[in-house]
C-alpha cells in the first residue's frame, strides 16, 4: 500500500536532518553540512523535502536555475551550453524510505517548478565512477537521457550529464 508523502519548502527546522542526509551520501553528493546548505539554499531555485505521514523527512532535493552564483563544474557545463534548464543539485531519500517513489516524487515537484518558470529540460549528474546504479536507475526510469560526461574531483569521479526534456504534454 503506498503511504502518504508531503512536499514542503525546506525550512529552517529541517536544516539538521537535511545535512545529515546529505552527508551520508558523500560521495554520491558532496559533503554540505548544516552551514553549507544555509549557504545554498538562496542560490536555489527550488528547495523542497517530502515527509512521510509521520512527519519524518524521507528526503529532499535541491535544483538551482542559470545564472546562479554556484561554482559546480557539472552546474556550470550546463550554463556554459546556454541551455534553459533548471539543475538539480542534489537529491537524496533516507535509506528507510528507499523504493517507494519518493524520489518521483520530488521530482515531480523540480519538473513543475521548470514548466511553471517555462524552462526547456531538467538537468543533473550522476557518478558513473564509481557507479551510482540505484541513480541511473531512477533518472532512466524517469526518462532522462545521457548528454556528455566529465570527470571532476581532481579526476577521482567520472559523472554523467544528463537531460530531461520538459517542454512536451504534461
Ligand atoms: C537514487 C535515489 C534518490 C532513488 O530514490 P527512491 O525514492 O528510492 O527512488 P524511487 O522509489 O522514486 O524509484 C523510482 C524508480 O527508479 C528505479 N530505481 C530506484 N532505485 C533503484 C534501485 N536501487 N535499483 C534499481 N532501480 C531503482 C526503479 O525503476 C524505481 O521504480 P520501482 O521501484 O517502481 O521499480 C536513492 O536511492 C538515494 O537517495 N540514493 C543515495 C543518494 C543518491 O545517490 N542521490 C542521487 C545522486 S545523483
């Protein structure tokens, strides 16, 4: 039986939890801490987590629209194309809520937010090396489609850059 989800802008009671989740997953995503995401979060375009019936948080995400003050290599591959997109920084879903749509969820909500500032595509990376199967999975699932790949991290990680287009049919 599916369970209720909530999406709701990040606030500043959520910071802690938020960080936490995030920090767990490095490298999968880079390291934030409380201070990093405060830092982040008005760079962002969109800030959002989804709460399970309970109130916890089963995740979140963090999408970032061009122009933006923010030094990532694989944000700024993308703002170098001179593409209308709107990044996805990062997304992570708490271990106990994994494979229950969350994730689709929240990206739902990134894709609303891109059709309703008119933006053409939805954009993020994921680790090729080392692999980040459960993400290849998701983004495929969703519909994205590989568009270049880099290596970063002082050549420690490969990504692949990826691209949903939104303009079609909702
Ligand atoms: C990647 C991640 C965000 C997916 O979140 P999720 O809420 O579990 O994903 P969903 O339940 O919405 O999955 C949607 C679909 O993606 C695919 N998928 C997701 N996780 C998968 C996995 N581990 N293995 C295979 N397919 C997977 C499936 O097709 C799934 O649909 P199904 O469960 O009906 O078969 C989550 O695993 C996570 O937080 N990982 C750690 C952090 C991370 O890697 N973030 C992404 C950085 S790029």
């Amino acid at each position: 039986m599916s369970r209720p989800l909530y999406v709701a802008p990040i606030g500043a009671h959520h910071l802690d939890v938020v960080a936490e989740l995030n920090d767990r997953e490095v490298p999968r995503v880079s390291h934030l801490g409380p201070d990093g995401l405060r830092a982040l979060l008005p760079v962002c375009d969109l800030g959002v987590v989804a709460t399970d019936g309970a109130g916890a948080v089963a995740g979140f995400v963090l999408a970032i629209a061009p122009g933006a003050p923010y030094e990532s290599v694989n944000y700024r591959w993308f703002d170098a194309r001179g593409d209308d997109f709107l990044y996805v920084d990062r997304v992570v879903v708490a271990a106990t809520h994994r494979r229950r749509r969350v994730a689709t969820k929240l990206y739902d909500a990134v894709v609303a937010r891109a059709r309703a500032t008119a933006r053409d595509r939805v954009t993020c990376e994921v680790n090729i090396r080392p692999t980040n199967d459960a993400s290849l999975a998701m983004h495929r699932d969703r519909g994205f489609v590989e568009v270049g790949r880099q290596d970063t991290t002082g050549g420690t990680l490969t990504v692949a850059l990826l691209s949903l287009d939104v303009t079609g049919p909702v």
